[in-house]
C-alpha cells in the first residue's frame, strides 16, 4: 500500500474513532437513552455513522440496548472503566465465573451475572444447560429493576431511598405477564421478603414459561456488586426442586460474598 493509501486509511479510522469516542461522550453526558435518530440528529453525523458507533460501543459492552432494541444507554463496561487503575478494584466476572459454574453444576441448569445499568439490569456472563434451555434474552439487553428476580435481587439491597426514586421514576411498572409485579405497595413487600430471606424467586415474572431463583453478590456494607441467577423450565426446575436445591445454593451464594465482601461497589445508580 502506497503511503497515501496509508494515510487516507488511517485518517478514516481515526475519524471513525473520534466519532465513536462522542457518541460514548453524549451519553456520559446524559441521564435519559437515545435513539439512533436522535443521536445523529444531536451530533450532526448521518443515521449510519450512529449506528455503527453505537454497535461498536454495544459490542464492548459501553453502551446497552432496551428491551425493543430502539434505544440505547450506557452499558457496564463504563463503569468498569470509572474504576479502572484503582487497586481495590473487584473483577466481577472473573470472581463469580467460578461460582457460576458452581451454580451449575448443582443444579444442571443455567446460571446468569447481572450487574445494574440505570434503571435496569443486564446480564454480563452466563454458563449455559445443556438441552432444553430457559429462553433468556442476550447479554446487553436491559430489564427493569421490578421485572425479574434478578432485577429485584439488585433493587433490594440498594437503600431505601433509592427504592423510593426508583419506583417514581419508573411508575407506572411496567407488567410484562401475569404475575410481574407492577404495584409500588407489592414491590416494597418483596424487598422485605428478599433481604429477610437472602434470594428472590421467579415464576415467568417476566420470561413466561421459566422458573428462577436470584441470589445477591454484596460488597463490605452490603450493596449489591451482582445478582446471579438459576433458571430453567418450569417442568425441570419446579418450585418443589428449588426448595430441596435451596440449602446448597445458600452455601454457594455464602462461600461466594464472603470473597466479594471484601471489595467496595463501585457501581454508580442514576436512576435520573
């Protein structure tokens, strides 16, 4: 290659990056999601510039997609980076990978990390079952902090006050089937329940035809790093299953705080 090629070419990367990095940088500088359109329409670059950004922050997990996948928010991967150099910083996933297969091996079912993203959860790692699986949305898309037992885990051991803001700005809750909960009074009654019993469960709350049981991944004062989840179908994974599952869960969900309680959070919640 000619060294004008050389050059023509990386400048067109550099040019790319540089759109890229303020895609990443409207975002930090904003507390609501965006839409493609708007993106572009805020930056002055085409739809296409957009979306190739934002696909390359979501594949390296910077940026995150709604549950419709017409909006984008910030992803884990930033807060990660908030944190990046500090010595007592915690690798999430590579602390609970171990314990993941743990779960599964317990279990023969599949077992997901989630981490909060604003007003939701996303899942960051997972060890999959073998046959028959639960259907489970794919790593980057977010679910609502009342909306699964995931969500519910994490919302649990964040303070009272958060709660509070939580369920106003995201009332009316959205109900995604039967039995989600979609009431402010309901909720409150499962954060009591959760933090009294240390898990939280799930009967196609938000995946129909799915059974789960969330456990909380808690730093030095007890504010939730990660939830991890057990699920599988409702006739493998039945309410008489997990409870007999139950004891041995707890141990694994025990072994696996007494390593991350000794890490802060570092996880910022805007719920703005």
């Amino acid at each position: 290659m000619r060294d004008d090629e050389t050059e023509a070419s990386s400048s067109g990367t550099n040019k790319a990056t540089l759109r890229t990095l303020n895609v990443l940088s409207a975002y930090i500088s904003r507390t609501a999601p965006y839409g493609v359109t708007e993106l572009s329409n805020d930056l002055g670059m085409t739809k296409n510039m957009a979306f190739r950004a934002l696909t390359t922050l979501l594949e390296h997990g910077y940026t995150v997609r709604d549950a419709d996948g017409s909006r984008y928010d910030l992803g884990y991967g930033v807060l990660w980076l908030q944190g990046a150099g500090a010595d007592e910083e915690l690798d999430i996933r590579a602390v609970c990978a171990p314990f993941l297969q743990r779960y599964h091996e317990a279990t023969g079912e599949s077992a997901f990390l989630s981490v909060i993203v604003g007003r939701n959860h996303v899942t960051i790692d997972s060890v999959e079952a073998h046959g028959v699986r639960v259907s489970h949305r794919r790593r980057g898309l977010l679910v609502p902090l009342h909306a699964s037992p995931a969500s519910r885990v994490l919302l649990s051991f964040l303070s009272d006050d958060e709660i509070a803001e939580y369920i106003r700005v995201a009332s009316p809750l959205k109900r995604f089937t039967p039995t989600t909960i979609a009431r402010a009074d309901k909720l409150w009654d499962e954060v009591r329940k959760v933090r009294r019993q240390g898990f939280a469960r799930g009967y196609g709350d938000h995946y129909a035809h799915a059974n789960y049981i969330s456990f909380p991944v808690l730093d030095v004062t007890g504010r939730p790093h990660a939830a991890i989840t057990i699920g599988g179908p409702p006739d493998r994974l039945s309410k008489k299953r997990i409870e007999a599952l139950l004891p041995e869960l707890l141990r694994i969900t025990k072994t696996l705080n007494e390593q991350t309680r000794l890490y802060p959070s570092s996880a910022t919640v805007l719920f703005g």
